[in-house]
C-alpha cells in the first residue's frame, strides 16, 4: 500500500489534518496534531533508545512498531547510527477493528520507509548538547570545564546537558563544575551487564577526564548525574596500581535529592562523597577508588531516608593480577552518623581497612552486604564490617569472605544489630568479634543464622563468635548455626573471654564438625547479673538468666509479664515462697541452698490486676 492510499483511507479520521512530515534526510514520520479526539503531538519519528512506542487509546490493547538498530543515548536527537521508533497514543476514541488494521498497516509502511536509509540529525528533543558550546573539546585534550559549565546553564533548572558518546569522546575537566539546581549531566552511556571491570575497554570509551583536583560538585538541589563513565585525568588501562589515586570524583556538596544512577567512576581517592544529603539515590554505580582520607564512598549525616542499589566497590581499573594491583589502602563504604538507609545489595573489595563502615548510624536496612578480600593477600587488619555506636541496623545477608576479621560489633549499650545470615569463609582470625575497646559494649546482637562454608577447609583461623566485650549489660543470640573447619576443628567455636556484669549469650541450637564430648562455648564471661535476695525480687527487664545472692525470703516477683520465662541460680540459701504471684511445683514453698537453679513462666492472670503469675520449679 502506498503513503497516498494510507493517508486517504486515514484522513476522514483525523478531521483533516495533514499526515506527512519529513525527518532531516528525508525519512517520513507522522505528526498527529490537536484534535477532539486524539491529544497533540502523539506520534513522534525520532530517534530514542528503549522507547516503547505503541498505539494505545483508552479500552484497546496496546500495539507496539519498533525497530532497534543501535543503542544511542536516551531521548537523543543525535540519529547517526540511532533507531527509528514510531509512537502513536490514541485518546478518549474507541476505534472499530478496520481503524485499528488500518492504522496498524499505515505505521507498518511508514517504519519501513523510514529504515530504509540511515537516519541523521533531526532537532533536539530534549536538553542541549556540549558539543554545542565554546570550549567543548570533544578530543579530551584541552580542558572543557567552562563549557560543561555553560551547557548545566543553558539546560536550565531541571534540564539536562547531554555529553555528547560519540566513539573516541573525552572531555577534559580540569577545574571543578557546579551542578545548579536539579541540573543533570547525562553522557549517555549503556554500560555492558558484565559484574567485572573493563578495564581493556575504558580507555576507547565516551568518558569524563577529571582532574584529581578538580569535582563534579552539587551546586544546587538535587544534582544528578547519569549514564557517565569518569576516570581520573591521565590514567591508563588497566592501571598498574592504585598509587596515583587521588582527590574526589564526584561531592554532592550537601545538596538534597543528589542522585547517582548507571555510573562508573575510577582512580580517585574518593569516588563518592554524599555527607549531609537528604533522600540520597544511588542505583548502579561502580567504583574504584583507594578510600584512604575516609571511604571510597562516604554518606551519612542525613535526616531524611536515602536509597542505594546495585553498588559495586571493587578494582575495576585495574583488575584482580596480584595483592600490589588488586588491594586499596583505605575502607571502602563508609555510613558516618544519621542513618534510615534502604539498601539494597552493595559490593565491597579489597579495602585494606574495613570493606563496610557504619558509624554513629541507626536505623538502616540493608538486602545484602558482601565483603571479600583478594585470596592469598596478607590480610593485615582488614575487616568485613564495623558496626560503631548505632542501633537498630538491620542486614538480611552479610557474606564475608578472606578478611581477617569477619564484622566488629561495637554499639550503643542498649542499640539492637539484627542479621539475617551471616556467611563466614576464609576468615584469617575471627568471625565475629563483640566489643573490646575503649571499653565498649557490644549492645544486643541478633543473629538468625551463622554458617561458615562447608566445603572449605579453613573458614575461620580462631572463633567463629569471640565475645570479647568489655562493656556491661551486651547479650548475643544466635537462633541457629552451622559452624565448620574452625580453628582447626578445635573447640571451642564459640568464646567468651569474659567481660562486665550482665553480658549473655545465647545459642539454642548449632551443628558443628567438633569431636563428641567438645565443647562449642568455651571461656569465661561473668555476665549474669547478680540479684539481691529480698521479699519483692525486681527481676531485669533485660536477660533471662540472674544469680540470686543473699538469704532473705522471696515473696513476690515484680518485672514480669506473660510469656516471659527465666532462670533463677542461687548462691544463699533464700526460702521462695508459693503465694502471691509465684506458684511452685505442689504448691510448696522451696528452701534454696547455694547451686539450686528454679526455671519460671510467667503468664497473665484470666482476671484481676495486671501483674503476671510465674510458675517456678526446680532443676534438678
């Protein structure tokens, strides 16, 4: 069917209006303009990438005419080696089944004759591109900083300046560049799906080259950059090591709403510094950086949320050939007080110091952390994780491995650390260290399961859980483990070196390699709390086990509740007496002596008051 014969059949329903439009080198498109019964300008003919055309109105199914040539930068005009999408958008019309064949056979025709030649230049649809502006040097080899500058500008607020990804474009930024008020830089870039560097390939690709002295800088609120690659001025690839690593890529300079997505950003310091953002968004960002002044990326000192996915921290540029190539000497990620983070899955490499940092933080969730260290590597003092000051972080899966400690738990005394899973292999050291400095304690610490990889033959060098704290009133829970080729296969697994009055562990239940008769839980804690003997025994809100010193008659229990259950170890010789709120096995009074240990569960009375009832007997 010819154009004449489709825009015949088509033009009664269009109320007349002309069909037939022209992209620059001559390719048909079609322009559908303002009617009653179709909204304006709602069939486009220019190049975009993974645009969904279709044809659609308000009770039809959508049909959907598109042809991809090669990927080009998302609502570019730049149609050099671009795709051709055609999009209509019916509105509030219900066509009979011989419009919808028509219009089907119509867009059909105009997508073919529009492929038939390759497209070019058509006007810009959205945002200006650099390359438009004085200074741009599209070579790299003289600096662009002012005209990066002059396209934010031109963009306006919420407007985009497009870095232009033509093969072979570098653009040189010598001097720092202030994103203005929700200004983006787009380069344009579709990074290949691969979960490891490029680093044979980064030097041929689009990219920015900025000066270790220089930073793409938040100058405004809610700054973003996307779809960009940016390597430090001068690198070559792969790098040899990371010892000319210096300044900082990217600093969102405190500015709210600051938004990192699709980037990849190599050979600095620090590639990321997000200190004092509200509503941080990060998804898909790779880096490479030494993290030796504070991290590779830094966040933090946030009152609102913030949210990250899919970040990677790893030796991208220069990949993994040695220890002298593949370590950094600094952390890598580094949450440094607010907190309120949604996380999703974050990787940590090769950081000399700690892979992950959370300090001062509370109240972040986290899908999945993963620590590793390059094997064979003199693993020094690195750890997998620091967890400082803060309560109520919550990780659903820490996997860790090659460090020499697995995770340093040192909280708020009464913060609350949950984990999910923790996955324990080639740790030189321990797995799990609770407190040991300043004193410090340890809080309470939660762990659903702790398992170390089977398969392997040296997963922990000394304790898989070493509760070192020195602080007061810490408590452990472990629900389930399956702890293997630990220390040699030598007991104990798990080890209290003792500590403050109140600290407790907890482990219900745990499968281990040890030999029959060895011990899992080894050391010395003096963590029960010690209670005074009194006729109204105030048993502590937190913990379950306390020893009982003293002689005088027990009568009453206050601190109680339904469902609460406690063990009892006494070291005088107390009478407890059955009555009041305490019922004994045989309703008869117990006369104590020193080691007798009495279990009790409490539970709420059916009527009347509001102090719980304990049923207490003895172990024999």
């Amino acid at each position: 069917m010819t154009f004449e014969e489709v825009e015949n059949l088509c033009q009664p329903f269009l109320d007349g209006y002309p069909l037939s439009q022209r992209l620059a080198g001559g390719h048909g498109i079609v322009d559908i303009l303002g009617s009653e019964k179709w909204t304006h300008h709602r069939l486009y003919g220019f190049c975009r990438r993974c645009h969904d055309g279709d044809f659609q109105n308000d009770e039809l199914d959508d049909i959907s005419i598109r042809r991809h040539l090669h990927p080009l930068l998302a609502g570019s005009a730049r149609c050099d080696t671009g795709q051709y999408v055609v999009v209509i958008r019916g509105h509030g019309l219900t066509m009979s089944l011989t419009m919808r064949l028509v219009v089907f056979l119509w867009a059909m025709l105009w997508s073919a004759v529009a492929l038939a030649a390759p497209l070019t230049a058509v006007p810009p649809v959205a945002g200006p591109f650099i390359s438009s502006f004085p200074g741009a040097d599209l070579t790299g080899r003289t600096d662009s900083s002012a005209a990066l500058a002059s396209c934010l500008g031109a963009a306006g607020p919420g407007g985009v300046c497009f870095i232009d990804n033509k093969p072979g474009t570098k653009l040189l930024i010598n001097s720092t560049v202030l994103i203005p008020d929700h200004g983006t830089i787009d380069c344009g870039l579709t990074f290949p799906d691969n979960q490891d560097g490029q680093e044979a390939t980064y030097a041929t690709m689009p990219a920015i080259l900025l000066s270790s002295a220089a930073s793409l800088k938040g100058g405004g609120l809610a700054p973003t950059i996307r779809n960009c690659l940016i390597y430090r001025s001068g690198m070559t690839f792969p790098a040899a090591d990371a010892s000319l690593f210096a300044g900082t890529a990217v600093d969102c300079g405190g500015q709210h709403n600051c938004t990192l997505v699709n980037d990849e950003i190599l050979g600095f310091d620090k590639c990321v510094e997000a200190y004092g953002v509200n509503r941080l968004w990060m998804q898909r960002v790779y880096v490479d950086c030494s993290g030796i002044a504070s991290a590779s990326i830094r966040i933090g000192g946030n009152g609102d949320l913030g949210f990250l996915d899919d970040i990677k921290l790893q030796p991208l540029a220069t990949g993994n050939p040695n220890c002298a190539a593949g370590l950094r000497n600094g952390r890598g990620f580094y949450i440094f007080d607010g907190g309120g983070y949604e996380i999703g899955s974050i990787i940590s490499q090769n950081f000399k110091l700690e892979q992950f940092r959370f300090e001062d933080s509370s109240a972040n969730h986290a899908k999945m952390l993963w620590a590793d260290f390059l094997a064979g590597c003199a693993k020094g003092v690195s750890s997998g994780l620091f967890l400082r000051n803060g309560a109520d972080n919550t990780i659903e899966h820490f996997d860790v491995n090659g460090v020499q400690t697995g995770a340093l738990i040192e909280n708020d005394p009464w913060g609350v650390q949950y984990f999910g899973d923790i996955f324990l292999n080639l740790i030189g050291q321990d797995g799990i260290v609770l407190g040991t400095s300043e004193p410090h304690s340890a809080g309470i610490t939660v762990i659903n399961n702790l398992r170390t990889n089977i398969a392997s033959s040296a997963n922990v060098g000394r304790y898989a859980i070493n509760y070192a704290d020195t602080g007061a009133n810490s408590i452990l829970f472990v629900r389930n483990c399956a702890l293997a080729n630990v220390n040699g296969r030598a007991a104990p697994y798990i080890f209290l070196a003792g500590g403050a009055a109140g600290n407790q562990i907890f482990v219900p239940q745990c499968i281990t390699d040890l030999a029959a008769g060895a011990n899992l839980i080894d050391g010395t804690i003096n963590g029960r709390l010690q209670l005074t003997a009194a006729a109204t025994l105030a048993i502590p809100a937190r913990g379950d086990t306390f020893i009982v010193a003293g002689n005088t008659a027990i009568t009453r229990l206050t601190g109680v509740y339904d469902g609460r259950r406690f063990t009892l170890i006494f070291n005088g010789t107390p009478t407890v007496t059955n009555g009041n709120n305490i019922r004994l096995a045989g309703a008869v009074n117990l006369s104590a002596v020193v080691g007798t240990v009495v279990e009790f569960h409490c539970y709420q009375a059916l009527v009347g008051g509001n102090t719980a009832t304990c049923s207490g007997a003895a172990v024999p």
